[in-house]
C-alpha cells in the first residue's frame, strides 16, 4: 500500500498540498504536512499524486 | 551601445549558447503586440523544440516553453538568482544595484537570493500566508470588497481596474503589514513607477523616477519601523521587527527590503489576476451562465483564471556552471526563462488547452513559479481573486464587458501581463 513521504528539508510549507488534499495531509505547528495516516489504501493513489503534484519544491513522494 | 543594436546582434555566436535555435520574430516579451497575443509565437516556439535563444538588452537569454522544462528550470539546483555570483563586469549586474536600479537595495530580497539565505527570511514571514492565517482574513476581504463596490453604486459602467482590482490587494496587503491603508494611492503610486523603470533599463528618466519612489518608500518604512519598535501591535510590520531585535535573524536593511517586497508584490500581480481573469470569463459567455448557476464554481474558476490568463509571463535563473538545459548544452551564467504562460498551455500536460473552462477536473498551472521561489502570496492572492469576483456577482445581476475584447488595453513589457482597464456594464442587483 503507498505511503506518502514528507522531506521537511525540501519543504517551503507553502501549503499547497493540504489544501488540495486535506484529507490526505494536515499542517503541523510548523506549517510542515504531516500524512493522516502511515499507509493509505489504493484507492487512494490519484489523491495522492494530486498532493505531490501540487507541491512546488518536490517535498512529497510515494513510496510502497 | 545602445539597446537596439545589441538586438541586431547574433545571440546564437554567443559560444555559450552556440547551436541553440533564434526565437521567432514574434518572440518579443517588450512588446505590447505580444503581451495581448503571445500564445500563436508560443505553441510554434512549443512545437519547434521548445528551447529557443533571442538577444535580451543584457546578452542572449535562453526561452524554454515546454511544461516539462519550465518545471525542471524552477526546481533546479544548477541554477541561482543572486547576481552577486556574476563577475563584477557581467552588464546584468548594472541595474541591479542599489545605484542603478530602484527595485534593489543594500540587501536583496528572496526573489533575488537562493538556499539557503533565501530559506531563512521567507521562513520568518511565510507564518502570514500559510492557507490558514489566509482564510481568516476572509471576512475582511469580503467587507472591503463591499465597502469598494459602495464607492461606485449607482453608476451603470464601472471600471474594473479602478474600483476593485487595483485597490482591493493594496488594502489587503497594507491591513497585514499594519500600515495606515489611507496611505495606499501613494503605495500604488511608488510600486507603479518602480516597476515601471525596471521594465526600460534604457529609459534614465524611468529609472531616476523609480530612484525617488525607493527612497520616499524606504524614508516611510524606516519611520513605521521606528514606531513598531516602541509600541508592537498583531501586524506583520511588528513580528519582523521582533525578529530583528530578537538577535541576528534579520536586519534592519533585511527587514526594509521585505516590506518593500510585500507592498509591491502584494500589488500588481493581484491587480492582474483580477483584471485577466474577469476578461476571460467575461469573454465566455456561456462559462458566465455556469457561473450563475453554480457560484460554488468561483474557486475553480479562479484556478482556470490563473492557467488560462496569468499575470506573469514567465521567470529567470541563471546557469551555475555549464550543463544541459532541456537537452541542450548551454555554458554558464546563462540566463535562462522559463515562458510560465506558455508551460500551461502545454498539450502533454492540459488537455486542449486553449479552452477556457471553469468546470475542468484538475486545473495545473506553474503561474506561481515553482521551486523554493513559489509564490509566497499564492494562497492569499486566489482568497482575495475569488472573494472579490463572489462579491461583484453577488452585487450585480448582469456584467458585460463594455468594450470589444480584442480591443484590451494591455500594459506593455517585461515580466508582466495586465490590463489598462476593464470597462464593464453593470446592472445592480435589485431586492437583496
């Protein structure tokens, strides 16, 4: 099952990611997205590459 | 030398640039003929390779417009934005300094800095904008909004640009900073003629002129900093005075260049997004019906508003060292832009991407740049776009455009694409 992977180096928390995907990632008290959960069901893969589409720096991946 | 005849020189013999292909005639980002229609010159730029080199005022400049490449160029970390990496002759590096050119001062600002001086200041105001400090402000945006189209009840034509586009961002933007938004025709006023000079690096009465603004906005930020310091409010004004005197996180010429930053690029670029996007749904009338129909369509709308229509045509960086760019071996310190304007309408990645829809799927734009340059503004500037469209069409029951679309009054060169005026006929909704 795919989990999504923050890079808190990369990330400029712009937001991006949470406001097309709230449901997927939600900010921390730095603003960093942090995913609601470790795995994510299939299902859920265009969702996901929604949200790491969305991010300008390249801070989100899929891994399996 | 001037200008005109460094443009009749060869850019491809230019051994840094040598081989790559001239950009069509067409191809001229100072025109206003090419601001009003770029995106006939673009598709074939898009469709002959998509990197293409043309003679800037400062030497060749490599044009990338292929959605791939644009993103690749703004993500990259071959590439920089501090001029003070060129060799101290590199003309590129007149006009940028504080003597030359009044958009620079003693520090640079984040848009011309990289990682990690960049990281650290965008850090310390990136708290302001983040989509959940934006979506409070939506009360306030809705009011101004409001309290704007008051000004100009009763009047059947009403100009976009001067009732809401072009004040409604400075109010926001002035609100946050904390700073008296009375004061808000003279912030216009100064952001206008800096632009204005930095758009004719030729022009020496643009560039005196916009010399004069810095310093009168610069004198007016030094004495509101002044006063921030002895009594701190909430505003944004006073957080980075916080930081400025909380020890070395930003200095005093820091936090000047930043404030100057915010004002204006809190501006123009808002102004533009309203202006272009009310054009082009304006110009679609059935998109308008839609509209009508669904209002909940506004925040889409908005996003096909950016892809469709947005307010900068595109972004530069410069080459660290020699590399390929899209494919092509090109030399260092090379300018290189990314055409923003063309990557979204790039049919590999925006399906028929000249429609104008407000009810596609997923709406992918790079009109807020990419990399750790994205727009700092973005989530603020879509709120304020959308709340003050909502607004309008709440207001009134019909809105026309009250000239011929191919008629548009562009404002001319540089980076930036936007309208004189928007002419609009308007009927006032009536019983609620």
């Amino acid at each position: 099952m795919p989990r999504l992977v923050v890079d808190r180096d990369t990330c400029m928390s712009s937001g991006q990611c949470y406001m097309v995907q709230p449901r997927l990632l939600q900010p921390d008290e730095e603003d960093i997205p942090v995913p609601t959960a470790e795995e994510f069901p299939e299902e859920d893969r265009e969702a996901l590459m929604d949200a790491v589409h969305a991010c300008p720096t390249g801070a989100l991946s899929i891994q399996e | 030398m001037t200008a005109t005849d460094d443009r009749t020189q060869d850019p491809a013999a230019d051994p840094r640039v040598e081989g790559l292909r001239h950009a069509p005639g067409g191809y001229d980002p100072t025109s206003v003929d090419y601001v009003a229609d770029p995106h006939e010159v673009l598709r074939q730029m898009r469709e002959d390779g998509g990197v293409h080199v043309y003679q800037a005022h400062q030497g060749p400049r490599v044009v990338l417009t292929r959605w791939a490449d644009v993103e690749a160029l703004l993500r990259s970390k071959d590439v920089f934005k501090d001029v003070r990496k060129l060799a101290p002759d590199d003309p590129r590096r007149v006009g940028v300094l504080p003597d030359e050119n009044p958009m620079a001062s003693a520090a640079p600002s984040i848009l011309g800095l990289d990682a990690p001086e960049h990281d650290r200041l965008r850090r310390l105001v990136n708290r302001a904008f983040t989509p959940r400090a934006v979506e409070a402000l939506t009360p306030r945006i809705e009011e101004i909004a409001d309290r704007l189209l008051d000004e100009v009840a009763g009047q059947d034509e009403i100009d976009f640009m001067e009732a809401l586009a072009i004040p409604l961002p400075v109010i926001v933007i002035s609100e946050m900073l904390g700073v008296d938004p009375e004061d808000r025709a003279q912030f216009k006023q100064w952001s206008l003629t800096m632009v204005n000079s930095d758009l004719r690096p030729d022009d020496h009465d643009r560039i005196r002129r916009g010399r004069a603004a810095r310093q009168a906005m610069r004198a007016y930020f030094d004495r509101v900093v002044a006063q921030r310091r002895e009594a701190p409010g909430e505003d944004l004004i006073s957080a980075l005075v916080l930081a400025e005197e909380e020890g070395d996180r930003l200095t005093h010429e820091e936090t000047l260049t930043m404030l100057g930053l915010l004002l204006n690029a809190g501006n123009l670029t808002t102004t533009d997004l309203l202006g272009n996007g009310l054009l082009a749904l304006l110009s679609h009338p059935g998109q308008v019906e839609a509209l009508r129909e669904r209002p909940e369509l506004m925040a889409n709308a908005v996003e096909e508003m950016l892809r469709y229509t947005p307010p900068v045509l595109g972004t530069g960086r410069t080459t660290a060292h020699p590399q390929e760019v899209a494919g092509c071996p090109v030399g260092q310190h090379v300018s290189v832009s990314g055409s923003v304007i063309s990557a979204n309408r790039d049919p590999e990645v925006v399906e028929d991407p000249d429609r104008f829809d407000i009810t596609r799927d997923e709406i992918r734009y790079l009109s807020f740049g990419g990399g750790i340059h994205f727009c700092l503004g973005a989530n603020l500037a879509r709120n304020e776009a959308r709340l003050t469209l909502e607004r309008l069409f709440h207001r009134y029951s019909d809105i026309r455009l009250a000239v011929d679309p191919a008629q548009a009054e562009w404002r001319g060169g540089g980076a930036f694409r936007g309208l004189e005026r928007l002419p609009l006929r308007v009927t006032t909704r009536t019983g609620g």
